[in-house]
C-alpha cells in the first residue's frame, strides 16, 4: 500500500475525491487547471472507472471479460478497450518470462493489470483537461503526475508490511514528470498472488515488492512478477528493467533494493 504524503498549505487549493469502485477506493488529489474543466473530467473519469468495472470485472457474469471467457464474445466483440488490455497483459507475460500471467486457475482473468491501467487513464484524463499536478491513487497504487505546487514534488509514502501504520520508505517525483509506485504483497490481501507456473499460490520469501517506474500500467505488473518470483530472482529482474527502481521486503524483514531506489527517497 501507498499513500500520498501531503503537501503544505502552500500549495494551489486542491480538489480532492474519493471513489469505491472495482472492489477498492480510487482517491484523486489534482492540482491546478480551470475550476470547471476539472471538475468535469473528474466526473468523466470517475464514470469511466465505473464503465471499466462493468467490463472487466470477474466477479460479475454478464461483464465482456466474463464473457469472454465463456467463449460468447470473441474479442473483436467487445469493447476495444478489451484487446488493448489483453495486448498489455500479453506484452506483460513475454516481458516476465510467464511470471505474469493473463490467467488464473487456467480462466482468462486480467485483474492483474486492469487496475494499473485504469489508474493510469484517470490521471491522463486529469491532465488533459489542464491540471498542473494528479495523484490518483488506485487501492495504494499511484500514478502522479506534474507537481502540486512550485518546487513541491509529489511524495508516497509505502507502508511497513511488518509494522502496520509505520511507513517502509517515502519516494519523491522530485525531477521526474510522471512517476507511478506499485506494491504487491499479503499484509493488505493475505495471499493473492499466484504462480502461473503452478497455478498455485506464490511460494515466495517476500512480504512486499514496491516497484517505482514511469506509469503504473507498468509498475502494477512487475511488481507483481517479481512478487512471484522471489526475492534473488526478482531483484535480478528487475534491475534489468530500463527507468524502474523497487524496494523488497522478505518475510525475515530483510529489505533489498535496486541500485538507483536511493535517488528516487526523500
């Protein structure tokens, strides 16, 4: 988990939402931008979360994804957000080495980056409509982007799974246009986070992977790739990612960083 460290009161006057949705909260801090135009794209992105849920959601039988799955809808069928994310979570299993997955218990289920990516659009649809500064925050997985205010960064705060209410680390967007933290783990969910090479739940020496990288698309997906592989595996990998930083947490509090986290605390 994850949450935006909040800025002094100095910074421009903020709108500020929060929306349950796709089975958790989805809070929205933006910054900046003409009052009206904010406001109406929040009221669009807060319904197209709601859409993509009606879509996406496994839980529901009538959404496309569930559908889909039972072989009534081909792809060409659904929405055309439907093939984009599938092409994601394709592109996310070829990029892992299978350690992500598409598929759960041998079903179609995209879960594993449908949030991730709806983060993503809601903080885009922010910024389009002229916000200088979004945080959107998708059940502890943020994307930011711009700053809240002059020389004042975005900063998350990534929780202790070993010591609840004590944070692990605070990242800072200090320098960097858009940045996205991601955590996979069991202190909020217990044990979620599959094998997809067994189909079973992750036999792994890790508590918590906090993954720090451009968007959270992308952040969402490693960090739960590198969850599954284990601490010496996952580090491994993903120090070879290009602009992706991670800090990991093993079950005997042990933490592990990749060489360049350091620049990225504060």
């Amino acid at each position: 988990m994850a949450d935006t460290v909040a800025e002094p009161a100095q910074a421009p006057a903020a709108v500020r939402h929060a929306e349950e949705v796709m089975g958790t909260v989805f809070s929205f801090d933006v910054r900046g931008g003409e009052p009206v135009a904010v406001q109406t794209a929040l009221r669009e992105a807060v319904a197209e979360l709601h859409r993509v849920n009606e879509v996406f959601s496994t839980y529901r039988d009538d959404s496309q994804v569930s559908r889909l799955a039972r072989g009534e809808l081909t792809v060409a069928e659904c929405d055309p957000e439907v093939a984009e994310v599938l092409e994601l979570g394709a592109e996310a299993e070829r990029s892992s080495d299978g350690w992500f997955s598409l598929r759960y218990g041998g079903r179609l289920d995209p879960t594993g980056i449908v949030k991730g990516w709806a983060v993503e659009r809601a903080a885009r649809r922010m910024a389009l409509a002229g916000a200088t500064g979004v945080s959107v925050n998708g059940g502890g997985d943020v994307q930011l982007l711009g700053v809240p205010g002059p020389e004042r960064p975005w900063r998350v705060g990534v929780s202790d799974p070993l010591r609840p209410g004590g944070l692990a680390a605070v990242v800072s967007a200090a320098g960097a246009a858009e940045l996205a933290v991601a955590t996979s783990g069991t202190a909020e969910r217990g044990t979620h986070i599959v094998d997809p090479r067994t189909g079973h739940s992750a036999v792994s020496d890790l508590v918590a992977v906090t993954v720090v990288a451009p968007t959270i698309t992308w952040a969402d997906c490693w960090a739960t790739a590198a969850f599954a592989m284990g601490s010496r595996e996952g580090l491994a990998w993903l120090e070879s990612l290009p602009d992706v930083e991670a800090l990991l947490i093993t079950a005997g509090d042990e933490v592990r960083c990749t060489g360049g986290l350091a620049a990225r605390l504060g």
